[in-house]
C-alpha cells in the first residue's frame, strides 16, 4: 500500500491511465454479430490462429460438371450444383460429380426418377414415388415396397426406384464410387437385387457394373463385379465373398477405374477384380465412349424371385456417389 503522504502528482497519473482504459474499453467495437459488451465485463478475443478462416469457393476443376436439361429452379439448383463437395482427395484424379444426398429432396439436376415403367426382367414397377425414393439424414434411400399397382397396362405386386443420369451427365473413362448399406440381410431378402452401375448414351452394347447385391441364402455374402457386350448374354463378372461380415451388415464402399483398355474394381479399398484388353476381346468396343450412371432396387429376375420370407420395406441407403477424372 502506498503511503498517504504520495505526491498528488502520481495519484493524478494514475488515476488519468485507469480513466482512458476504460474509455477504451467501452468504445472498442464489437465483432459482427456478437452482443455489445457490458460496462466493466472483459471482452473475450480468441487468438489469431483458433479464428475460423472465411470459407474459399470451391476451385472450379472440383466443381461436379452437371448438365441441367430439367430439375429445380433457381437458386436451389445452382445452389446444388456448385457447393464444395465433400470428397477427400485422391490422388491422380479429380472430382468431376457427386452427390452426398445431404438435401431435403432428390436433386433432379443431377437424377432422373423413373416412373411407371414395368421391365420385363423383373417384377417390379419402377415408381416416382416419395415412398420409393427419398434422401433423408444425409442419405438417399431407395425402397421396394410389396404392394399391388398398376404399372402401364400391368397389375404388379412391387414398386421399387430407379434413378439415372440419362441427359444429365455422362463420362468417358473415371472413377466411380458408391458407398451404400444393402437389403440383402441372410435371412429375408431373396428376390432383393440393389446395384450401381453404368449403361453408353447410345444404348448400344456395353455395361459396367460396379456392384451388384443380390439377395437370398445363396447370394447375400458376396458383391459382384460385372461387365456386358451385351444380352444374350456375353458378359464377364466375378463373386467376391466380403472377409468379414456382409454388404447389408453396414456401409461399404464399392469402387471402379475405367481407363483406355482397363477395368479395375474395389471394395472398402482392396482390389478384387479387374479386366482389360487381354482378358476381354470386345474390350475396346465396348467401353470407348460415354456412359451414364445407374442407382435401383430390383424385385425378382433370373436370380429368384422374392419368397414368403422376403422382408418389405427393403432399403438399399446410398450415403454417396462420386465420379472422379484424371
């Protein structure tokens, strides 16, 4: 404590700093958006380096390369179609497309839904349905319903979805990923028939399929990896049974490179499978031009129709699709 006999002369000093600091104090504006500070209560600044930083546009060749011909007006689907994607990096390629399904609604700039198609390689009726194909959570759901329609001039007893890119967007060679939890439980899911693949603008020969999860006691371990010259059928494909567990016991990610005369696949990173212009002698007439992308859930075909047992509501959950280039 200072004795009472101090010069006046300090007293003032010290009296005059106290005074302009908290002139300064109560003068210092405030950050955008934060509450006015309180008279006498210290204002929290964080250190420079813990600040966020303002986010950076995406740089424009990771920019998803959408060709809108129909969909949803602006600015909703400018805004789906330029927003920084969510892919980590891989090297050697580029993102050129995705689809997180972290929206409210199916984007129809990227997708077409199909609608009252019955095929005859299964027994289902392709459906608009928001029962049948919807993103909720984060994730793109696509659900076979056992239920009886009327599907064109035919009475069928499934609907099930279908999406494509069909005049939206196509691709000449890259890598291709979905990462998606299957139906295809062991006990309750034969007829069941998810699959991500690729089919040529053209509709000529030519198929790639990335996976495909049929269902059933004798399919539900294993993913398989297909490609088509065409339907009679000649095709070539490989069954690889999961290390551990099953497609429909979680999220997989299942993976295709397309380059000049090779095909190569994965699953949750780990090669499996691959073709090329020694193994397929229609190789380069077959994958030489662009292919557009296909995400449904099949009911029945020719790997067995669905039983007594078969489990409805059957969800194939897409957490992503993501297409990169070199």
């Amino acid at each position: 404590m200072a004795p009472r006999s101090a010069p006046r002369p300090v007293v003032l000093l010290v009296l005059g700093g106290l005074l302009a600091g908290a002139l300064i104090h109560l003068t210092r504006p405030a950050a955008p958006g934060s509450p006015a500070p309180v008279a006498g209560t210290p204002v929290a600044v964080a250190p420079a380096e813990s600040r966020p930083s303002p986010a950076s546009p995406p740089a424009s060749s990771t920019r998803p390369s959408v060709r809108v011909t129909d969909g949803p007006s602006e600015p909703a689907a400018t805004r789906a179609a330029t927003r920084p994607p969510k892919a980590p990096a891989v090297p050697g390629w580029r993102l050129v497309w995705a689809d997180e399904f972290d929206d409210t609604v199916i984007d129809r700039a990227r997708w077409n839904v199909r609608d009252g198609e019955g095929r005859d390689v299964d027994l289902g009726c392709n459906v608009a349905s928001p029962r049948n194909a919807f993103e909720r959570d984060g994730v793109l759901v696509i659900r076979a319903l056992r239920e009886r329609v009327r599907c064109g001039s035919q009475t069928r007893s499934y609907t099930e979805a279908y999406l494509d890119t069909i005049g939206k967007a196509s691709f000449t060679y890259g890598r291709f990923e979905v990462r998606a939890k299957s139906p295809t439980v062991p006990d309750g899911s034969q007829g069941l028939w998810p699959a991500f693949w690729l089919r040529p603008d053209d509709g000529g020969k030519g198929e790639i399929d990335v996976v495909e999860l049929p269902g059933g006691a004798a399919y539900h371990r294993a993913a398989t990896q297909a490609i088509f010259y065409d339907y009679t059928p000649v095709k070539q494909d490989n069954r690889h049974t999961l290390t551990t567990g099953h497609p429909a016991d979680g999220f997989h990610t299942y993976t295709t490179e397309w380059e000049p005369g090779e095909l190569r696949w994965y699953i949750d990173g780990v090669p499996v499978y691959r073709r090329d212009r020694t193994t397929t002698p229609w190789f380069a007439e077959a994958f030489s031009r662009p292919f557009n992308l296909r995400l449904n859930v099949q009911v029945g075909g020719w790997l067995g129709d669905p039983d007594a047992a078969t489990r409805f509501p059957a969800d194939f959950v897409v957490d992503h699709v993501r297409v990169w280039q070199r």
